[in-house]
C-alpha cells in the first residue's frame, strides 16, 4: 500500500523524502520493523520510540512516522512528522486495514464494571439469532466461533484494525468490544468507527493511572464524544454519572434503569443462586445470571438488541439462554455441599455487589468465607476499602496474594489491613494468608456444609504475576480441588 494513502487524513507539519513509496507493513515496535516497513515512534510511559529510529532504520524501514525529526535523516527513507504520534497510529491502522469499523456494526461498552459480561452476552445473542459476530473484551476475542488470547481489554491500535479487519473477512455483521479507560486516553481506538456505545457504571478504579475519579469520567466521556449522530449513546440511568457520562455526545441519548423511568426498564421478581427472575418491558424473562448487578447487565443487552432492531420476543428468548462470562459470578457446589463462586472483583465496588448478592440470597446459617488480595503495582488507594468490604459482608476473610506483580504482596496486605483500623469490630475477621494457594486451601478446609467460599480478584485467569513473571494458577480448578478431597 502506498505511503501517501496510509498517512491520508493525519495532520502533518513536515515530509523529508516522498511519500509515493510502497509499505509492506507497519509497526509501533522497532524489534518487529521488516524490510519495507513504516515505523510509528511513540513517546510512551516507559520509552520513547523516537530512540528506537536508527534500530527500525538499520532493519529496513523505508518509511518513519514520528514528532520529532532525527538530527540526520537517512537516505532513502521517507520521514513524516506529525503533532501526535500516538493519536495519529489510530488513523495509519484504520487507513492500512481499509476502515473495517466502517463496515461492522460495532458496539463499545465502557463503564467500571460488567464491561465483559455485557459484551459476551451481546456476542452470543447476536450469535444465537443467527449473525456472524466478533468480540474484543478481556475474557479473550472470538472472531465467529474462533476464540483468541487478548493481552490487554481493548487492543492497541494496530492490532484492534487487524482483528476487526479479520471479523470483517469471515463474514462478521456485528462486533461488540469492551473499551477501557486506557485505551481512550492513549488513543488506541482513534479513527474507530460505533455505531452504537454503552456506558453500565463508574466506580473507583485506576485512579493510580488517571490520578483523579474526575479524570477517570473524563476518559470515559471520550467514547461518547466519538459518535456521530447516527449512532445511539446508551447509558445506565440508576448510575449518577450515567447522564454525565454521554452529555457531550452528538449520538441518540437512551436511557435504562431498574429504579426510574426510562427507555428500557427492568424489576427484579427473584434473585437466588439458580438466577434471576427478571420483568422487562412488561415481559418475563429467567436468566442464569445472579445478582442485581446483572440485572443491570442484562437490560444493558436488552437495550442494545432492541436499538438495533431486535423485536422483545426472539432478544428475550436469546438471553435466556446466556450463561455468565467464565470467572463473573462463576459458582458450583460441592459434594459437601459447600458452594464455591470465583469472581472477577477487583474493585470495591463489585466486590460489594458480589458479596451483597451472597447476603442477600444466602440460607439461614451459611457462612461467607471471602478469600481476597489486592493488585500490586496499581491503585493502593482502593485497598483499604476494599478490606473493609470483605470483612464487613463476610464472616471470615483471608487476606492474600492476588498478582503483586514487582510489590512485595506482604506490604499490600499490610495497606488492605490498614483500611480495617478506621472501622471497629472488623479486626478479629481477617486472617492474613500470604501464599494464595493456601489461603484458598485453609478457607476450603475451615468451610463447613452449606457455607460460601468466595474468592475474588482474578476470575478467569488462569496466571499469578510476580516479579515480572506470570505463573499457571486457576483459582476455580484450584477451589474445586480442595473442595473436592
């Protein structure tokens, strides 16, 4: 593809050499530059790529993207310089890979939490009514049927073009993709096409990357400012900053909610570990997911199925049939009847609503046993209250690893401890348990029949990060283990 095609649409304040050159590829990492290839240099958190030209130079680069010129340009290379390096890969990759969002009905779903479930349920209703779909969210990304590992929540911005360019290939019609905080401050999904956006909540989290929770809304707001007036901006009504969230939008402002008056409406009528009995539009609906958090997922589904022309009766009907995503509320029990639930929970509020839930649909005499860590290298300041959640909803609490990462997961504890001296009477609860393994074997082993083991934090990873490193670790395989003897 030639340079001058790919560079179309980003503003450019200087060209050294001529840009009618033929790329084979392109890449933001000069280690994968290939001869004949356009190297982006992007100033990140931790390098600069701008370093890194002579390397992707000296492997045959023929063409450089970057915001600041080197002292000596080589010969035969093109050079382009730009503003924003970072900003400008969204519209290089959507240029390369022939805008696939443009040709996908594609729907972003952001918020704090039920991000995975509301689009994995989206991509198996779709599924079931009988579209070729693909999914981009952090459970993994299936491109009609097939499934691959992600990385990261929402890819960077190249490898989000390729996979959407890949959905488009097989036959997709549909394509539902989480969109983190991240990925829209870093301008990974720029010059990525919605038809449609969601937006399920806000709580704390990742306020060690976006220093304040005004900061953290303002990202979140950059999803709905990205949509034009022909897409529909759907937000959570019940959440106060569901309204703030898409203000500033150009889209079709739709509303849902369990508790106001809304576009899209929803009573739970029973909630219990089989699932929820839900009232929606006026209509029944049985669904296999627990909690009212999901309830709110669940209208979210509802809400774009019915806004891209799905009729109630066949969304219904599909929904019904979804199981939650591995690892959100994934629960069984075992022959001692003890039940076992391995959740995704890492902030304090969905550790609240999951725990809530448990409270509310537990049997006379069951006991909580919450097993909990914290993240290292991320927000410290949700652990204390995240500590003060698990002992205040549960009757005991091991506090333990969860992926400490370049921490020493013994001060982590120690911050979550901490969280428990401002509130009384929840010191005698907790037990501190440094090796995860045997916090969720000694919770296993003090659980009596019909008592609930929670463990919490990591879900469906199937890897414990320490040092840099990732180890093999299941908390559900190992919950069914120990469990099981």
């Amino acid at each position: 593809m030639l340079l001058k095609d790919i560079i179309h649409h980003i503003p450019i304040t200087e060209t050294v050499g001529n840009p009618g050159v033929d790329i084979t590829g392109i890449t933001a990492d000069s280690r994968e530059v290939t001869p004949g290839a356009l190297f982006v240099a992007i100033k990140g958190l931790n390098t600069d790529g701008h370093k890194h030209i002579p390397q992707a130079v000296g492997l045959g680069a023929k063409a450089i993207v970057c915001t600041k010129l080197p002292d000596v340009c080589a010969d035969g290379v093109v050079y382009i310089k730009t503003k924003d390096s970072a900003k400008d890969l969204g519209m290089i990759a959507a240029n390369y890979y022939n805008h696939p969002s443009k040709k996908l009905r594609l729907i972003g779903i952001t918020g704090t939490n039920g991000k995975t479930t509301v689009a994995s349920m989206l991509y198996d209703v779709f599924t079931t009514l009988g579209h070729r779909c693909g999914l981009i969210a952090t459970t993994g990304n299936r491109i009609a049927g097939d499934e691959q590992p992600s990385k990261h929540t929402t890819p960077d911005a190249l490898s989000l073009n390729k996979i959407l360019y890949e959905m488009v290939g097989t036959g997709c019609t549909y394509a539902f993709m989480e969109v983190s905080s991240h990925a829209l401050v870093q301008h990974r999904t720029e010059a990525i096409h919605y038809c449609g956006a969601v937006f399920t909540n806000l709580s704390h989290d990742h306020l060690d990357y976006h220093k304040s929770f005004r900061e953290y809304l303002k990202a979140k707001q950059l999803l709905f400012k990205a949509l034009d007036k022909e897409a529909f901006a759907l937000t959570n009504l019940d959440d106060k900053n569901g309204m703030i969230a898409i203000q500033n939008s150009k889209a079709r402002k739709v509303t849902f909610s369990l508790r106001a008056m809304a576009a899209f409406k929803a009573k739970v009528l029973e909630n219990s570990f089989h699932g929820l009995h839900l009232n929606i539009d006026g209509m029944d609906l049985q669904s296999k997911l627990t909690g009212t958090f999901n309830a709110y997922n669940i209208l979210a589904v509802y809400g774009v199925g019915r806004l891209l022309g799905k009729s109630k009766d066949e969304l219904l009907t599909a929904i019904s049939d979804c199981k939650p995503p591995e690892g959100r509320f994934d629960f069984f029990v075992s022959p001692k009847n003890v039940t076992g639930i391995v959740d995704y929970a890492h902030t304090p509020d969905a550790l609240e609503n999951v725990l809530q839930t448990t409270r509310k649909i537990r049997q006379s005499g069951q006991q909580i046993i919450t097993v909990i860590g914290c993240g290292g290298d991320r927000d410290k300041s949700k652990r204390g209250p995240m500590a003060v959640i698990a002992a205040k909803h549960s009757d005991r609490v091991f506090f333990t690893s969860d992926n400490p990462r370049n921490e020493n997961p013994e001060a982590i504890i120690e911050d979550m401890i901490q969280g428990l001296e401002l509130v009384p009477g929840l010191q005698e609860k907790y037990i501190a348990v440094t090796n995860r393994k045997e916090a969720i074997k000694v919770a296993c082993i003090t659980a009596g029949g019909g008592d609930i083991i929670l463990v919490a934090g990591k879900g469906h990873e199937k890897y414990q990060e320490i040092g840099g490193e990732k180890f093999p670790f299941d908390d559900k395989a190992l919950l069914k283990e120990f469990l099981n003897r």
